[in-house]
C-alpha cells in the first residue's frame, strides 16, 4: 500500500472535478456588489486614505468578529449511487433557513444551524463571494485572514479550495479566485503581494515550492505572538499566469494516495499564505477655532504601510482506517493526520468554552494556525459534508466541529506601520523645490544688489566731477585775480623807485623821507592788506563749499547704506589685490636674489650673524631645490644632504627663537620640510626641535608660525616614539589651545592632522582624553572645511579603533570615550557625507563602536543603528560591509532591536 501514495501534477483532483463540475456548473451566482478597483478612486494619487473604522481598529483594542463557518453539501457520486440507490441521505439541507437536519433514523433528527448552507448544486463562485470574498476584503483593509476547508476525506475540500480550473474556468477555487481580487484591487506602483505555498506533512512543514527545504522552522515573535517562517520560499506575484504556475508546482510536490474512500486522497495540509503590502495615507484632524466652526486647515496626511495575510488551508481528510484501508505509510500518514486535527478540535473547544488554557502547542498545525482561531485575524470556515448514510458518523463529526467553530471570537486588528521612506520622498521634493526658490530668490537680489551699486557709483562719480569743476573754477578765480593783484603792486613799485626823491629815506639836510613816499607805502601796505583778506575770504568760502559737498555726500551715504558697504567691500578687495601684488613682486625679487646670496653663505656663516645665516639657509635650500629638479630619484636625499651640509640643524633650529618675525617663518618652514622626511625625524628631536616646535605654539601668536609648527608636528606624530615624547611635553594641551584659538583652515588641518595620528597609539588613549584631546577635535569641527573634516574623521576613526582594540584585550572596560564625549551625534550626521574621505573614516568608526555591546544602547537612542543597516547593505568597500554585517549579527542588543523593528539585513 506504500507504494500508492505519489506527488502528484496537473492531474491532480481530476476525479473530484469529475463527480462536482457537472452538478454545479449552471447553477446561477447571487448577485454581490464588487469592490471599488483603485482606478475608480482618486486619479490623482495612488495612495488611499484609511478609514474611519480602520483607524478605530489601529487606536482601540480592536473589532470583535466571530468566525463564519459555511457548510457545503458533495452530490452523491457513482459509487454511492449504486450502493445507497436504496437509502435516503443522511441530511436534509434547508438554505432558504440555512440550516440542515441530520437524520438519526427515518423519523428522528437533529438541526443544526450556520451562516450559510450550500447545496450539492451551489456554484463555485457563489461559495467563493459568500465564504472567502469578505475575508479577502479584510485583508486588503489591512487585516489578517484565513480561509479552511474542514472535511471528511472525499467530501470536496480541495476541489473547493485549490481548483486551478485549467479546462473549466466556472470551477476555478477559492485560492484561484482570491488572488484574482488581489491583483485587481493593488496599485502596481505602491503596492506588493507575495505567496508561500507549503504543505505539513508527518508533522513536518515543507515548502512546495522548494522540495529540498523539508523542515521549515516555526518562530513565534514572544512579544506580539505572530507566527514568522524565516525559511519558506517567498514569491512576489505580479500577475494571475504567475500564481497559476505557481499553484502548479506546488501540486506536483504535494502528497497524495489511492485509498477506498477517495483515489487522490491529500496526505498533507496544503497552506497557502499570501502577504499584502499597501501604501494608504492616514486622514489629517480638521481644526476648530473658538466659536467651534471647523476651518480649512488640516494635518497633513502621515503615509502608513499596511501589512496583511491571508492563509487559505486545504486540510487533508479526516478518515477511519477500517473504512479507507490504509496500511503501512499511509497508515502512519493517517495517524498524523487525526492527531492534527485532533489538536485543531480541542483547541477551538477550549475557545469555546472560554477555557483558561489552550493547547496551542500539542501539534505544529495548531500553532500555524494561531492567529485564525481566537487571534486578530478575520477566520472563514468551510466544511464539506457527503450525502451518503453509510458515513453519517464522520459526516456529524464535521458538523459538530464546524458548530464548536462558530462559538469562537476573535479580535480584528488593522496591521499597519508608519512608511518612513514615503514620507522620506516627499520631503526630498519639498527641499529640492525649496533649493530652487531660494536660488532663484538669490540670483535676483544679488542683481538687484548690482543694478543698486552701477546707479551709486553713478551718482558719486557724477557728484564729485561736479564738485572737482567748481573747485578748479574757483582756484582758477582765485588765482587770476591773485595775479593781477600783485602785477598791480610791482608795477606800482617800479613807479615809486624810479622818482628822484625815493633813493633814499633821508635827504642831505638829514631829514625823513618826504610826505609823498610815506603815502605811497602806505598804499601799498594798505592795498596789500585788502589782498590778503580778498584771499582769506577766497579760502574761506573754498572751505564752505567743501563742507557743503562733503554734507551732500554724507546725504548720499546715509540714504543708502548698502552702498557704502558695497564701495567698502570693493575698496577692500583692490586693497588686496594691491597687497597680493606687492608681495608677488618681494617674491621675484627675493628669487632673482638667491644666487647672489649662495656664493656669500660661507662668510656669513663663519661671521655668526643670524641674518645672514638666515640668508645663507635660505639659499642652500634653494640650491637643494634646483638639485632635486635634475635628478629627480636622489632629489631628496641631495637636498637634506646639501642643508646639513652647509647650514647645520643646530643653526637651523636656533633660528626657531630669533626676534626677526621672517626668520622664524623662514626656519620653521624648513624644519617642517624637514621633518617631512622619515629619515630626519630622530636627528630633529635629538636635536631639541620638538621642543622648539612646542615653544612655538606656546610663544606666538602668527598664524603663519602655528601652521607650519604644526603640520611638523604631524609629521613627527608619524612615529610612534616620537607620540610618547609629544604627550609628554603636554603637546596635546598646545594642540588643543591652538584648535581653540585659530579660525584659519589650513592651521586647524595641521592640528586636527596631528591629534588624528596620536590618535592611532593605543597607549595614549586615556592621557589623550583627559588632557582633552577628543573636545578639541570635536571643536575643530565648527570650521567646516572638507579637508578639516576629513582629518577630524580619521582621528575618530583612529581613537575607536585603538579604543576598540584595547577593550577586546581586556585593557579598558565601560562606555566608549567618543560616547562620553558627546561625539556620536557628529559621527551619525556626517555617516552619510557626500566627501568620500570623511565617509569612509566615519563608518569605520561607527563599526569599531559597535563591536562592543556596552556602546549597543546609546547608538540605537542616537540613530547610529540605522547608518550600521545602511553600512552593511550600501557601502561601497566590501571589507566594510563584512565588517558592519559581522557586529549586527554578534551583538544580541542589535539583533532584538531589529526584530522588534521587523528590519531584514
């Protein structure tokens, strides 16, 4: 008997299809009204908007719904119409009451009544509109619902439930027909729906659709109670011909066999779960002003994500052994079967009875079934019945289960979460039409700001041309009649000398001059003073007529205050450009000057004069440079070499504390191309020069001096022995005041650059924290230079790194120091930065936090979970992604967190 049973194709249920098609092919469906398709909604959009009773369902505890069971009559097939050609059925159906009476005896019965009674003649789509079609609804509301058929073994279930309806398409099922309404109903664009089809077979649940997953785990989420397959086989449907295939190699890998009650008896319960995603928009709250007259305003609308399922369960048939013959396998198939529907009894019964407890777990179909029987979910049972007497004990065995069934209530609740991705979109339109207004905002001011300063640098030009022509004229006035004033008194002077009496002022006789020459002086004094008042009354109305046109500008400048800041800011960059200029022609001159200056290096040396010292460094360098251009593989060494040579470190370093301010520029710029050179860096701090370098940022306060000091110091940071001596000298603490203290961007990249690389010592982890090193990273970050970033992120990256290394060993316990510090919100705003460098240290951080669970709680509160997900799934290193998808799956806080969110990763 063994061998009879088999995996079964497309044949499958062609003898069921054989004894029902033909009683019920022209019975007439009852009329039902259809459900509105999206297209007949709103055309605008293809969001819907939750109802009234969804949102009633989602805010309480939910809606009551008792579970409608339907009872469906098999025609009495060939075999029972020979046998029982002389018996009247078993049952009488009444479906105008809906209800039926089983026969006891020819003169005694027992009624029963459902909610609806189908008899042998009922049409397939009149079982499915009245059974299955409102279950489908619930879950296209967002609910959860199943549909199942219950029955003795031949009695119709699957031909019910699972008929393709390939030759007659009047039969297709419940399962063929429900998909139809969903694929109708859903929005391409928004919307999803996705089917498993499995079959518990010997208590064991296997997947249809890939025989080879034969043992599929069951996991209960412990907080909900929802039932999640984590290894079935997942399908997206886009279209009816898909699911039709799909139903087809299911049937082909279901178990079936030839037993004496039915020749394609199921030996397994077909499952089919088909889960619905849908995009609707949540109603806004009107508001009402005082005098309670409700206004136009409205919330926005929040997008939500509804997520249903619908189960549709063929269950195998219940038998008798002595009546179907099974032996051997199909003994042990029927075993399992009774006992699963055994289960499935006495779970409904303790929800009927209201009892305390309920054996969910005694068997894995109980448990799949969970949320149908007393859960949330909207629950349909049909259970088929045959006609025949001689099995009138399993025929009212499946009334009184589906009776049992009708007492049970559950709870229906809408299943929906908020679509932060959707809302995501519509805020990146928003900012995007924002940008462009604003940019369109700005391109008009600022020429509006032009067209504003080409009128005032009109109007003053205008102004002081008139006001130079008045002067000139005036001067020119002034002038003129100067002029002839004094031609008047020469002319008048000549007259005087060439008299006779005016050779001398005393006459032979020793008298005075004569009564005509004092007159004629005092003339000439008189006519001299009215000149000078005609001039002093000249300058003076020259001074009122500037005070007036320097009023008349002050009454310009004050009616229009933006242009004098623009004229400012215009004077500013000319002065500027005049400045760079001066300082490009120092800078020529200083180089046409370096080869005169090479050849008295040597005398200026032995002399000792620090200037010419200065000179002679500057000029071997030069040489140096010259010799790295013509040989371009020994550049390097040529030039140290020349610089040592000629110069010596010591007198180069010593010029670090000379009183010229262009000497120390000078010098510190060689010691941090020096130190640029491995090689150099052990003879500069044996030779002081880290020291000087830190004197340097104690010292002075040029900007120019604290960035050159600094990038030598990153340099020299390179090197771990050379970390230890910076800490211990408190170069930390200068770093840290420079950081403060500079606003220029290329100084705060040296500092950030050299706190990053003592970063990177593992051993200097808590001397760099408490002498604040972290802070002044942090603080460095309000500069906003991407380079500047770059430097503050690797540092970051560095110190977790170190951080992380050193709690794995044991060396330090409890909450990262990045934490503690306040630098995880900075690190989860720049995660995601568009500057590649800073990215990358950035999520290399975030990875080397995560490994450690003690940080687990404070990233999640801070949103560094989420950039963790998006690193595991998008970044563009793979050793990254390995890394950040390595910590999610070790850390058990991580884990429970995105189970409890539902996120897949």
């Amino acid at each position: 008997m063994a061998s009879n049973v088999h995996r079964h194709g497309a044949q499958r249920g062609t003898a069921k299809l054989d004894r029902l098609v033909s009683a019920g092919a022209n019975l007439k469906a009852t009329s039902f009204k259809p459900r509105v398709p999206p297209s007949s909604q709103s055309s605008g959009s293809a969001l819907r908007r939750s109802s009234p009773a969804s949102l009633a369902a989602r805010n309480g505890d939910g809606v009551p719904g008792r579970v409608r069971v339907a009872v469906r009559l098999r025609p009495r097939n060939a075999e029972e119409m020979v046998a029982d050609a002389d018996f009247a059925d078993c049952v009488e159906l009444q479906p105008e009451f809906k209800r039926l009476k089983l026969r006891k005896n020819n003169w005694d019965s027992d009624t029963y009544e459902f909610d609806e009674v189908f008899t042998e003649f009922a049409s397939q789509k009149r079982v499915y509109e009245v059974v299955a079609k409102p279950v489908v609804e619930s879950v296209l509301d967002g609910y959860n619902g199943t549909v199942m058929a219950y029955g003795q073994t031949g009695t119709g279930k699957t031909f019910t439930v699972g008929q393709l309806g390939e030759d007659d398409a009047s039969s297709r099922g419940i399962m063929v027909r429900s998909m139809e309404d969903i694929l109708a109903d859903l929005s391409p664009e928004t919307d999803s729906v996705t089917v498993s089809y499995l079959q518990l077979y010997m208590e064991s649940l296997q997947d249809l659709l890939n025989p080879a997953n034969d043992n599929i785990p069951i996991v209960e989420d412990p907080r909900t109670g929802d039932v999640s397959l984590p290894g079935a086989t997942l399908v997206e449907i886009r279209d009816q011909q898909s699911f039709l295939e799909l139903l087809r190699v299911g049937e082909a890998h279901r178990f079936a066999a030839n037993t004496k009650l039915n020749t394609e008896s199921s030996r397994s319960h077909a499952i089919l779960m088909v889960h619905v995603k849908r995009s609707v928009l949540e109603g806004g709250d009107i508001s009402s002003n005082e005098n309670n007259d409700s206004s136009h305003l409205t919330k926005p609308p929040k997008p939500l994500v509804r997520k249903s399922k619908l189960v549709v369960v063929d269950l195998a048939g219940s038998e008798r052994i002595h009546k179907s013959g099974s032996e051997g396998q199909m003994l042990e198939e029927a075993k399992s079967i009774n006992l699963s529907l055994s289960a499935l009894g006495k779970c409904i019964n303790a929800l009927a009875e209201n009892s305390a407890h309920v054996p969910i777990r005694d068997s894995k179909l109980t448990r799949l079934l969970r949320d149908s029987f007393g859960g949330t979910a909207r629950t349909s049972l049909i259970v088929t019945i045959g006609p025949s007497p001689r099995h009138r004990g399993e025929t009212a065995s499946t009334i009184l289960f589906g009776q049992r069934a009708m007492k049970v209530e559950n709870m229906l609740k809408i299943k929906e979460e908020f679509d932060y991705k959707s809302l995501a979109r519509r805020f990146e339109v928003q900012v995007d039409k924002l940008i462009a207004e604003n940019e369109r905002q700005q391109k008009a001011f600022e020429a509006e700001v032009e067209k504003i300063t080409l009128e005032a640098q009109s109007r003053i030009a205008e102004v002081e041309r008139n006001f130079t022509d008045a002067l000139e004229k005036e001067r020119l006035k002034c002038q003129l009649e100067y002029m002839d004033s004094v031609k008047q008194l020469e002319h008048k002077l000549v007259l005087s000398q060439e008299r006779p009496d005016c050779n001398g002022f005393v006459d032979g006789h020793g008298q005075g001059p004569g009564p005509s020459s004092v007159d004629e002086v005092a003339e000439v004094k008189r006519m001299l003073e009215n000149e000078t008042n005609r001039r002093k009354a000249a300058e003076e109305e020259a001074d009122i007529l500037k005070s007036q046109l320097g009023k008349h500008s002050q009454t310009e400048v004050g009616g229009n205050v933006e242009i004098l800041n623009l004229r400012r800011m215009l004077e500013e960059e000319d002065h500027q450009k005049k400045k760079l200029e001066e300082e490009i022609i120092i800078l020529r001159s200083q180089l046409l000057q370096l080869n005169y200056e090479a050849d008295q290096m040597r005398r200026c040396l032995e002399s000792g004069g620090s200037g010419n010292a200065f000179s002679a460094m500057d000029s071997a360098m030069s040489q140096a440079r010259n010799s790295q251009l013509r040989d371009n593989g020994n550049g390097q060494k040529t030039s140290v070499a020349t610089l040592f040579e000629q110069v010596g470190l010591q007198k180069i370093l010593t010029l670090l504390e000379s009183d010229d301010a262009n000497v120390r520029v000078h010098a510190v710029k060689v010691v941090a191309n020096l130190a640029a050179e491995e090689a150099n860096q052990k003879r500069i701090v044996d030779a002081g020069g880290l020291t000087s370098l830190l004197m340097l940022l104690r010292r002075y306060e040029d900007e120019t001096v604290r960035r050159v000091a600094a990038g030598a110091i990153a340099n020299l940071a390179m090197n771990e022995a050379n970390q230890e001596l910076i800490m211990a000298e408190g170069g930390i603490t200068l770093l840290s005041m420079t950081a403060s203290d500079a606003e220029d961007p290329q100084t705060l990249r040296m500092v950030a650059g050299a706190i990053a690389n003592l970063c990177g010592n593992e051993k200097l982890l808590m001397k760099l924290r408490s002498q604040g090193g972290i802070k002044a990273l942090l603080g460095i970050v309000r500069c906003g230079h991407p380079d500047v970033l770059s430097q503050v992120a690797r540092g970051i990256a560095n110190f977790a790194k170190c951080e992380s290394r050193a709690s794995s060993q044991g060396i330090k316990s409890g909450r990262s120091f990045l934490v503690d510090d306040g630098a995880l919100p900075w690190i989860v705003q720049n995660a995601n930065n568009e500057a590649a460098p800073i990215r990358r240290h950035i999520e290399l951080a975030i990875c080397h936090l995560a490994q450690h669970e003690v940080n687990a709680k404070d990233m999640i509160s801070g949103g560094a979970l989420w950039e963790l997900v998006r690193i595991s799934r998008d970044c563009s290193r793979e050793d990254i992604r390995s890394l950040a998808r390595r910590t999610l799956n070790n850390s058990p806080t991580f884990k429970s967190e995105l189970r409890r969110l539902r996120i897949e990763y």
